[in-house]
C-alpha cells in the first residue's frame, strides 16, 4: 500500500493533530527563508554603522587581519563610534593555508572568551578565506549567531560573498567542511579595492569570465574589448563599475536558481579540474588562476567530447592568457594522477563518479541529465590531462 502524503498550506497545532490521526506523514509547508541583502557601493563604510545599529546588537565583534586593521580600522570604527556600538575587534591570518579547522576552533574559542552572545553581531573583514571562517565560526556558535559578511577583495565582493557558503578545507580537499549560513546582510565598499594587487584582481575577472562562458555571451564580448587596456591603467571607478557589472551577472543566475543546486551548478564550471590544483599547490596557485586552468581544462574535454568548436575553446586562451596574462600550464610537480586522485573527493562526486560541468557552446552549459553535469569515461578525461599537461601552445 503506497504510503499517504498530503500537503497542507497552514496547519495551527489543533488541526494538525486532526489531521495526523488519517494521514500516515503530512507534508507542511515551513515557510523559511534567507535571503540577505547586499549593499554595494563606493566609499560608503559610514553607512554600515546606521545598518548595524538596525540589528540592535549588545556588541559588534569585527574578524579581520592586522593589515586590513591598519588600513581601514579607522574609519569602521568611526563608523561603529557614531551610532555608539561596542565593538571588539579580533585580527587573524587570511590566506587559504588558515582556512582549517585549526584556525575555526580558535576563532571560536576566542569569541566566546570575549563574551559573544546571541545578541552579538560578527562583522568578517577580508578575502574570501577570513569571511569563510569568520561566517562558519558565526554559524556554529551557540547554533547560529548573525553574521555581517564585508569582502575587501574583489573575489569576494563579485563572487564568493553570493553563496551563502561557509566552509574550511581537509586534509584531503578544499572546502570539505561547511555550511550554508546566511548573513544578516552583505556590505561591498569597493573603495577597498584600491589596496588589492592586481593579481587578486585578475583572479576576480577568471570568475566574471566564467560567467559569460557560461550563460552570458555579451559579457564576454564586453571582456574582449575593456581588457585591451591593462588593469594597471584603471581607476577607482572602473574598478567599481566592473565589479557591479560582474555581481549582475552572477545574480541572474541566482535568481532563477537561488540555492545554486540545479542551473546554479553552472557556476562550478572549472572548479573540479581547479580545486584539484588549487589544493595540490596548497593554495600557491590562487583559486583565481587554478580555476581558470581548470576552465581551458574543461573546454579542451568539451572540445573532445565534440560539443565545443576549436574556435570556442580556444577563446579561453585569448580570454586567460592574451588578454590577462595569466600562466595556464599545470606546474610540473603536479601529475596527471595526482590530480585525477585529487578530482575523486570534489564536491560534485555521486555515486557514479565525478561529474563535470561543460559548455555547450558559449554561453550555454550541457544539461543531459537535468543537473548540468555530465559524467565522462575517466580514460577520456585522463587523456585530455595528459595532452593538456604537454601543451606549449597558449595562443
């Protein structure tokens, strides 16, 4: 007999119990959500005050590193100062190396020591490592405590600041261990900007990149023709106009798949082959770079597998390495079987294997299976590895 399922819209406690005694489960509708806004713009830190104080927190807790404080510290204190918030602040290490459960732990331990409650209000300052381990730190303590997430970087403001997605790496991968917890709100100041190198910046254009490859032609036309101009050459401005254009992009995606678990599993485009660099270097090839060897990696087997043109894979060349510059050869000191070992612990891992995220053609990904994500025979991919490792020719 086919076990009863019925949904009920509301169901106050009294009719529940009515109900239970003819329905063997109901299925109730528990109306969560979390959706947290973003504040994107230029110089504008002393409104994050005015927003904090909306939360009436007993104290804000800020999580950053030395530099960061040194730099900006004045003026988010000031801001905090002006709406008269208590604050705390705790500096750390950022950098992918600290993103662990060593330093989670610390983190922990050291906010509670300084009397954090559920009142509290935790501010992550920095990259994209520091706010993953402040905003996980924020998720696990006393199950949950709210969390404002305040990227400095590009990367996190045009990227990993979208997701919701708080994580360490293990021993045996990146991001292994983590959660979906999501800030009370997010802030983008991209005057902060102007103190990041430009490598962390062309590690921000690989993810902008991606997300014309894989759903927004226009915008790679776009990056074709405002690359031309070297990013030493840029301003403030336009530093802050691309970074707006780039989050756009990403929140189209989000909106028509907001928990990134169907069309949004196009936003891993890359990442497999790339964490498996990323992490074998241990972090010294930065997640911008790793991923967009991943991304040439990924066209290259698209490429075999017949979908993608000569001429399309080959734009990843123009794109990576013509217009940013960038090394796309895998390191010598990393074999094909070292990363193929590294590919068996992805997070995209099913029952059947690894799977991979592939373009169809720019623009659009395949979707055979209804997930995005296409399984190939492991000796085909070990043989792109292979040619794709030997490579000279960067074009």
């Amino acid at each position: 007999m086919a076990p009863v399922v019925e949904m009920i819209e509301t169901a106050p406690a009294l009719e529940a119990r009515a109900i239970s005694k003819s329905a063997r489960v109901m299925k109730l509708k528990t109306y969560l959500k979390s959706e947290p806004a973003l504040y994107f713009g230029n110089r504008c830190t002393d409104e994050l005050g005015k927003l904090l104080k909306g939360l009436e927190p007993d104290r804000v807790f800020l999580v950053t590193t030395g530099q960061l404080l040194q730099l900006y510290g004045e003026g988010i204190a000031d801001a905090f100062e002006r709406q008269g918030l208590p604050y705390t602040v705790l500096t750390i290490q950022d950098g992918e190396e600290n993103k662990t459960f060593q330093t989670l732990e610390q983190v922990c331990e050291a906010l509670v020591e300084r009397d954090v409650t559920k009142a509290s209000v935790i501010v992550g300052l920095g990259g994209g490592c520091l706010t993953n381990i402040a905003g996980l730190a924020a998720g696990l303590i006393f199950r949950g405590i709210r969390y404002v997430e305040m990227t400095t970087t590009m990367m996190g403001m045009t990227d990993s600041c979208l997701s919701n997605k708080q994580a360490v790496n293990g021993r045996q991968g990146k991001n292994h261990f983590g959660i979906y917890y999501a800030p009370a709100f997010l802030f983008s100041d991209t005057h902060y900007l102007v103190s990041e190198p430009i490598p962390g910046k062309k590690a921000a254009l690989v993810e902008g990149i991606k997300n014309g490859l894989i759903s927004d032609p226009g915008l790679i036309e776009y990056f074709q023709k405002a690359l031309q101009r070297p990013l030493e050459q840029w301003g403030e401005m336009d530093f802050h106009d691309l970074a707006y254009r780039i989050v756009c992009s990403k929140l189209k995606i989000l909106e028509a798949d907001p928990s990134e678990k169907v069309l949004g599993m196009t936003l891993e485009y890359g990442h497999t082959f790339g964490h498996a660099i990323e992490f074998l270097t241990h972090g010294k090839i930065h997640h911008g770079l790793a991923v967009a060897k991943g991304m040439c990696i990924a066209a290259e087997l698209s490429c075999r597998l017949g979908y993608l043109t000569r001429g399309e894979a080959d734009t990843h060349y123009e794109l990576f390495g013509s217009l940013l510059g960038l090394d796309l050869s895998i390191p010598d000191e990393i074999g094909v079987d070292q990363i193929v070992a590294a590919m068996t612990t992805d997070n995209k891992k099913t029952f059947g294997g690894t799977k991979f995220v592939l373009l169809k053609e720019i623009g659009q990904c395949m979707n055979p299976d209804g997930d995005y994500q296409v399984f190939v025979d492991p000796q085909v991919v070990r043989e792109v590895l292979e040619n794709y490792k030997a490579k000279t020719d960067w074009r």
